[in-house]
C-alpha cells in the first residue's frame, strides 16, 4: 500500500478543522512528535494536530482516510516500545488538549474523561471524593488516561486491582473513516454485543482514536502496609513471593528489583539499604486486617532469611519504599547512555528459571551488554533492562540478539507472553507469530482490515510488524 | 444465504468423527436439544453430536462449513434469551462432555478447564486447594464453564469480584472454518496482539467453539457476614444501596427484591419475613475487618427504617437469606404459567426511575401481565419478571408490547444497557441498533464475517438477530 503525501492545501484544509493556533509544521514541535520514552527511535511527523473534539477528529481522519495520510495517536510519549511514533510520517495527533473531567457519579462508581487527562491528575480528584482508579504505571505523573487505554497499562496494584482492561466502561473513539461510535455502556456490567470496548483497548491507536472514555472507580482503601525484604539470591526472593500469593493474602503490590537494580535504586534515592534481590510488598484494605496480614506476609519473608528488612511504619516511609521500586528505571539510566526495558510475562513459578537464562544472556553476545531486571513479580512481569552504548552499531547488534534470545528462547519457551503491559510498538512485532501462531495474527490483521480498510492509523504498529522499523505493518503497508 | 442439508451420507461422516455413541438423531435426543431455560422457544436440532476433543470440534466444523450446514453450540442449556438453541436446525453440538479439569496451578492462581465442567464443581475443586472462581450465576449447579464464558456470565458477586470475562486468561477455540486457534496468556498480565479473548466472551457461540479455557482463581476470603434488610418502599431500598457502595465499603452482594418477589420467595423458601422491598448484603474478606464492614452496614440501613432486618450468626443462616434470593426464579415460576425473565443494567442513580416506570407498563397492555422485579442491585443489574399465560396469544402479544416498553422507553432513555449478564440471545436482537447505533452493529457483523464467511455458527443469534425468530441473523442469514 502506497500512502498519499500531505501539500500546502491539504495542510491548509486540516489546519482549518483545528485552528492554526493547534496546527504545526514548525520545525521544533514536529520534533516534539517524533520521540517517545524509548531511545533510538526517531521518526518525524509532517504535520501536528491537536484537536479539541471528536468533531474535529472525525473530520481530521475523514479527510486522511480519502488522501491515504498516516495519522498517529499520541498520548503523553512515555511509551516503550515505539508505540506513538509516526514511523511512516503524515500527522502526529496529538490528543494531549482534550483534558477535560466530564463527570463523576460517586452512586455508580464511574467517571467520564476525555483521553488527554493524566493518570496523576484524575487520581488527585477522585481522592478528594474518597475514590480512586487503580491502574498505576511508573509514569503516572505524566501519562494519559488515552495512551493508558491505548496500551492496556499496567502497573504496581494489577496484582490485586487488574489493568486498564478491567477498569473501563465504555468509549467514544472515531473510526479511520471518520464514523464516532460509542461501545460498552455506563453500567458495571453489559453483554450486549461484541466487547468492542476491550477490542480497542490495547489496540496501541491502530484501530480507531479515543476521544472519551469511561471508568469505574473504586472506594479509596482505609490503610495501607508496605515493607521491603532483601535477599541474597533471586530463587528466596521468588519463592517468599510465591508464599505469600499462597497464602491466602492478595497484595495491592508484589514488587521484585533484581541486584544491580536495587544497587542504582537505592543509590538513586538515597536509601540506606544493602543490595540484593528486594520483594517489596504492599497490602491495603481496612485498618486491622491491613496490619494481619502484614504480620503474616512479615513471618512468611522472615522464614526465607532476608538480610535486611524494613517494614514502613508512617505514609511517609511508605511512600519512600514504593519510590525506590519506582524510580528504578531512572536510576538505571544513570549506568549506560543507552535503556532499553523489555516487558515480558511468564507463569509465576516459571520466575526463578526465566531469571537464569536472562542472566546468561551476555555471555554469547560478543560485546558488553549489560541485564538488569525488575518487576510485578506477583503478575510474573518482569522488566529486563538492558544497559549498553546504542551510539556503538556492534552494541546495538548485539542487542538485537540479546532482545532475540530473551524473547525466542526464554519467554515463549516458559510459556509466557511477549508483552505484559509496555505493548507490541514497534519492538516485538517480529515475536507476534511465535506467541500466537500464523493463524491468530491473520486473524488480527483481518480484524484491522474491517476497522481501518485503508491502514491510515498508527502504521508499522503493533500486530504484526517486524522490528526494526521501518518495515511491513499490518496488512501489508510498506 | 442458504443453508445446506443434513443427508444420510453426510451424517454418516459426522458420526464417525465422534463415534456412534456420541452422535444421535434420535427423536428424544433432538428434543433434548430443541429447548432452554427460556419458555415459549423451541427448534429442533437435525443431529446431536457430542465432541469429546478439539480436534474432532475441528473436523466437525469444517464438514459443516464446507456443506453450509448450521452448528449450534450448547452447554448445558441454562440460558434465558434463545442462546442455545438451534434456530436453523442443522447441529446440536453438545459440549457438555469435556468437562475435564486440565492443570490447576497455585503460584500462578490459574486453572485450565475444558468447556462442559460445571461452575459448581470447578468451585469444589478449587475449595479444596483454598480458591474459588467467584462468577455466580443462579445456574451454577448446572451452568457449564463454557457457556459462562461464551455469555460473559455475571451472578451475585459481580459487584466486587466482576464477571466471568475479568477471570478468562486464555482460550482455545476453534474456527467455523476449523483452525485451532489460541487467545490470551497464561499469565496473569498480556497485551500482546489485539484482545481476541475478549472478543470471544459473549459472543455467544456465534464466532467460535471453546474448547479449553485458562481462568483465573483467588483466594477463598477468611470470612463473611450476610444480612437482610425489608423496606416498605423501593425508593429506601435504593438509597441504602447506593449509601452502602458510597461508604467506601465494597460489599461481595448487594442484592435486591421487590414485594412480589420476597412474598414468592420466602413462602418458596418457608422464611419467616414479611414481605417488602429487600436489601441481601454480604461482605467477605478478613475476619475482623468483614464484622465491622457489617456494622456500618447496618448503621446506615436502619437510619432508612427497614421494617424487618435479619443478621446471619452462622454460615447455614447466611446460605439460608442467600438461597431466598437464589429461588427467586423458581418461586415466581410458581405463581404463572409462563415466566420470562428480562435483564438490564442502568446506572445505579436510576435504578428507582426505572422500577417505577416498569411497575406501570402493565397499565397500558390490555391483558394481564404481572411483573416482578428483583437482582443485583449494586451494579444496576434488575430482572423484571414477566408472568403471565403463554398458551394465550392476547397475552402473548401484550408481553411482546410490555419489552419493547422495557427496552425502547425505560433501559435507553435511563442511560442503561440491554443486557447485564444474559446476552443477546434470540430475546434482544431488535434492541441492538437502539443501545449502540448503526455503525457499531455494522461493525459486530462485519467482525463475524470476518470469523464466520459462511454464517453457520449459531445462525440468528446474539448481534443482530430481531425477535421472534426465524429472522434475518447476523449478515443476512435468512
């Protein structure tokens, strides 16, 4: 498939559906639009948008549709794996305007947003109503309720809260060819059709763009418990993990950070902790049970011989133990000048074996890549990340071995899954058939097909593209 | 489309595939198949056929969809809008004997079933080993894990542990053109590819035949306090509901009965109670924590004066005030020839709105309709009852009058949806286009062209199908 080319008039006709002053082909925002929260990916947009509407949006992708223009949703950019960048140019959407809190109705738990409103943002004014939406990436001070949808985010709580996924209601998005729809229904429960709703969710802006959506929250929790327990090896610190989810106790948090994590981490925050393989655990519910099974999670831990403990005894020192886990990736980032963080999930005993083999993985690579791993470990998601110089092309070969044998050797041999929460982007196209076999993906790329005939949205994204970009997307753009 | 014909040969070639023993066109068998749990429907199968693998599902459907003949998946026939039942003749395709348990594992709090277990004894099993599957259809003795799934079952723990889609992790499932395919992860988080798990949940039966599901279990809660409250009003009913849920506590049922329904059921289930608008509420988590959830409960329901309360001081009392509530159906089945159960959701606020408006649709209908309400409450989840004679044609078209007031002038216009839990089924196909406008139908139907080119997967069924059947089905079958 052959995309059409933007001209002096058909920018001139989008310009005029947004307003200028929401238009730009300014050097300095077209760059703005080309990266993301991954490193050495950069692709250039022709032309930004930011509509106010779905009016407007509508009206965008009706006249991209009839020109064959790329058009790429993009939420705040801290994505990881190439998700919201306009490999094949065109315009870069930018749905960071459309921010406004529609309405909140506290009888039925639920809230209706528009998708440029950030996690952080939503959660401080549901807390003033004694609500919260769970869903809790490490990027929430910056991330959209849009971009969170658009990728099924994740995050610490899913242990006990879920994803995204479980959280939505339902959305107004418009299609590629310019129709709104609105799927789902403001009610708690609704089987009333196909789910479309949660077809679009994880659907990383290939198949049609959010412009509302609509959530479910939940009661704020009474009281909360957070210790840390370090360990010597990986094996303790999994198998206190599984112990724990054993139990009978479902935590709010079930965090692992491997050695050289907790070694940046705790450098990073400025923690006086030894380190090792950290479990850092997290219980809320109501005061008196939250304490019970903190001193139940306490006994199991202390059972496994931790070489250090710390168990929170104010919101604040809790929030000091969370921040560490949270700020690994920044931390780590102080290593190398060039991350890559991987995001795979495996069945939960499976754990201590992916973490061998990941281990071992430098060993053949012929150049110095470095591994170090953090996670949900109650989810078996773990973040393998790796450290090296990508200015170096025989780093950044051997990265993309590295990359190859994590995910053809370790992760779909273990049973697991390509992808927990960061998405397919542009990284993990290549690994789609060998998690799901040819027929599911075509099955996908069929489904594509009925959304967007044209494959105007997101190309190269997503659900069968090969890595690196730019390459084949779905359907078979070029 | 027309569809093909069983012949002798072709039978033949059927039954082989399963063996004689699990193949019949006897006349006692086809009507075992020809009916549900919904009066006043009945078509009869042309040929019964008991798959005992996937791999025969496989060979089955690709003889039927080489020959245009209709396949009809059934579980164990507990649905109550038409879902099961094989409108266009052809199949009976009886999953009800694989109903193995697969693989249970404890880390992973995941479990691996074939589609005929029932919910009932998968929740035995699980109890044993400390877990349970919390979806709780009504139906659970007799309910089938696959049809739970192909319905997205809810039940009375909805409100706090959600439906049956928010426990599926993976599927395997065979095309109408005979693909084996498999969805999902095993694992508890994955957003690889687009979410064709959930697109399978609900669908009916309409897109593919499940034949393994992967669910997700929790853990069995230490405790649990149940209690009954009798309003003299819907309105004090409603608002202690919607106190509870806005008290931060998240109560594992919050369910509702009206005055002809607990008069029905406490006489079915010989309780001492008046009769009057019921609140059933249970809590469940840590002991401790449940106890004082109960008294707040109770604080706020006695500021509203119930007429009569009941606090269950063992779990026998608790199972009693719960079974009332699950003999609701049975009780009211007492009291007219023929019963139609109806399902909606609406947002929680209107929940008195709509009681209202329903208690006054027998005004208009010129025969004697009875309606009686009850349901789950804390998600807005209500079953009218229809009662009434079916043998009486008068009767029959004024209950036809009285759904499409319930569905055209009380669900939609409230904001509501036209199915909770019990799906579209033969029941609801006409109301459609009304919740999701004509773009989004459209949508659904090109989705199942996309799964099923020649239609023969559960014909006239769940998107698209109107009422009374025979009709036009999804895509123009005719």
């Amino acid at each position: 498939m052959e995309y059409g080319r933007l001209n002096e008039r058909l920018i001139a006709e989008l310009e005029a559906i947004v307003g200028s002053e929401n238009a730009s082909t300014r050097a300095e925002d077209l760059l703005c639009g080309s990266y993301e929260a991954v490193p050495l990916m950069e692709y250039k947009p022709d032309l930004i948008l930011a509509p106010r509407t779905a009016e407007q949006v509508s009206r965008i992708l009706l006249l991209a549709n009839r020109h064959r223009i790329p058009v790429t949703p993009r939420g705040a950019g801290t994505s990881l794996a190439g998700n919201s960048l306009p490999v094949a140019g065109g315009i870069c959407l930018d749905m960071s305007s459309m921010k406004a809190v529609l309405g909140f109705d506290g009888a039925n738990q639920s809230i209706a947003v528009e998708p440029g409103v950030v996690c952080d943002t939503l959660n401080d004014y549901l807390a003033g109503r004694g609500f919260f939406f769970p869903p809790d990436p490490a990027s929430s001070p910056a991330a959209t309720i849009g971009g969170m949808v658009a990728n099924n985010s994740g995050g610490n709580r899913a242990l006990k809260y879920g994803v995204t996924r479980d959280h939505v209601l339902w959305l107004e998005a418009v299609l590629p060819t310019g129709e709104i729809i609105r799927t789902g229904s403001n009610t708690l429960k609704s089987v009333s059709g196909y789910d479309l709703t949660r077809l679009l969710i994880g659907s990383e802006g290939t198949l049609a763009v959010i412009t509302k959506v609509g959530l479910k929250v939940m009661p704020l929790p009474e009281a909360r418990a957070v210790s840390l327990y370090i360990f010597e090896g990986v094996e303790e610190a999994v198998r206190t993990a599984v112990e724990i989810k054993s139990s009978g106790i479902l935590p709010s948090m079930l965090e692992f950070m491997d050695e050289p994590s907790t070694r940046a981490s705790f450098e990073y925050a400025k923690m006086d902790c030894p380190e090792g393989c950290a479990v850092l655990v997290e219980c809320d519910g109501r005061s008196g049970a939250v304490e019970r099974e903190a001193e139940l999670i306490h006994r199991i831990a202390m059972g496994r011989r931790p070489k250090f403990f710390e168990r929170a005894s104010s919101p604040e020192e809790a929030e000091r133990l969370i921040s560490a886990r949270k700020a690994a990736l920044p931390a780590l980032s102080r290593i190398a000048p060039t991350i890559f963080m991987e995001d795979f999930t495996v069945p939960v005993a499976k754990i201590p074996e992916a973490c061998a083999r990941i281990a071992s993985i430098p060993d053949g690579l012929g150049a110095p890549i470095g591994i170090s791993t953090f996670g949900h470990i109650g989810e078996g998601n773990l973040h393998p990340n790796f450290l090296f110089d990508g200015r170096d092309p025989e780093q950044r070969r051997a990265f993309r071995k590295a990359l190859d044998i994590l995910y053809r050797d370790v992760v779909i041999p273990l049973g697991g899954s390509i992808t927990g929460e960061h998405g397919v982007g542009l990284s993990r196209g290549d690994y789609m058939e060998l998690e799901h076999g040819g027929k599911a993906v075509r099955l996908m790329r069929e489904l594509k097909r009925v959304f967007d005939p044209n494959m105007i949205l997101n190309p190269y994204k997503a659900k069968g593209g090969p890595w690196p970009p730019p390459l084949r997307g779905i359907g078979g753009a070029h």
